[in-house]
C-alpha cells in the first residue's frame, strides 16, 4: 500500500523501529493534547469551508446542505495531519488530499489482489494518488534532510572545524 521500503515493506527490525513511533503518537497523554488542535481544526474548517455558507452567515433563514462524507473525510485529513504528524506536514497540505486517500482506497479491494494489473480506472486513479503522495512525503524529507545538513554545518562552524 505505501510502497517499497515503507512500513509493511521493510525488514522486520525497521518495521518495529516504525511500530514504537506510531505507539508514542497514540500514547494517552498524547491524545489528551490533540484534543484541542482537532477542536480548532474543526473550528477553522467551518468557518472557511464555503460548504458552511450558511453557518458562517448566521442567518437562522438559510438552510445549506453538503455531502457529510466528503467532509468528514477532508477534517480527518486534515486533523490527523496536524495531530499525528506533525505542523509541517500540514502546513503542507490541504483539505484534497482526502481526495488522494478516497482514490488510494479506491484501488484496493478484493479484485486488486487477485487481478494486480488489470486495465481500470480505479487503479489508474489509485497509481496517480500514490505517486503524488510518495512524493509529497520525499520532499519533506529532503527539505528535512537538507535542513539537518545545515544545522550540522553550523555546529562544525561554531565548534572551529571547517
């Protein structure tokens, strides 16, 4: 699902390396501090979203609807972004990347396992959604890497080795 190399895809000492991340992210305490970020997360969500027109109007007179699924999706894009990985990470991302999730999901059912290649539109869509996420992530951990140099850099400068 994430590729080679990633998560399932890795010898097992790594993958449990992995496992110990994803445990301190869903640890009780940290849960307790996400509770606020998801709130403003929510919060903004509706007050920019024009999904909300009519909320954000207040007008008791105009009724508004929108497709529940397509925007519970978006906020839980947008709020695990934010509490599981981090500012960067969201600051990075908008509210279609859900779209990407839905077209990665989409590519995985029971005829994918048994048929890997065949022609449909759901695989291409799901192909295309991994591309762009596999690479949304490979930037940022460049931009990470390069950041790391540089601050390894500085400390070689401050310290008098060139």
């Amino acid at each position: 699902m994430f590729g080679k190399d990633v998560v399932y895809d890795v010898p097992n000492d790594v993958f449990m390396e992995q496992k110990k991340f994803v445990k301190v992210g869903l640890s009780m305490e940290n849960f307790k501090t996400y509770v606020g970020m998801i709130e403003e997360e929510v919060e903004e969500y509706v007050k920019r979203d024009p999904k909300f027109s009519a909320y954000q109007k207040a007008d008791s007179n105009e009724w508004g609807s929108f497709d529940a699924v397509k925007a519970l999706s978006e906020i839980t894009i947008l709020t695990a972004s934010r509490t599981l990985q981090g500012r960067e990470v969201r600051g990075s991302l908008d509210k279609t990347f859900a779209d990407l999730y839905t077209d990665l999901d989409g590519g995985f059912t029971p005829l994918n396992f048994l048929f890997p290649n065949l022609p449909l539109e759901s695989y291409r869509k799901r192909d295309r959604a991994h591309q762009k996420m596999s690479q949304f992530y490979v930037n940022i951990v460049k931009r990470r890497r390069v950041a790391s140099d540089d601050v390894g850099l500085q400390e070689t400068n401050t310290i008098g080795f060139s």
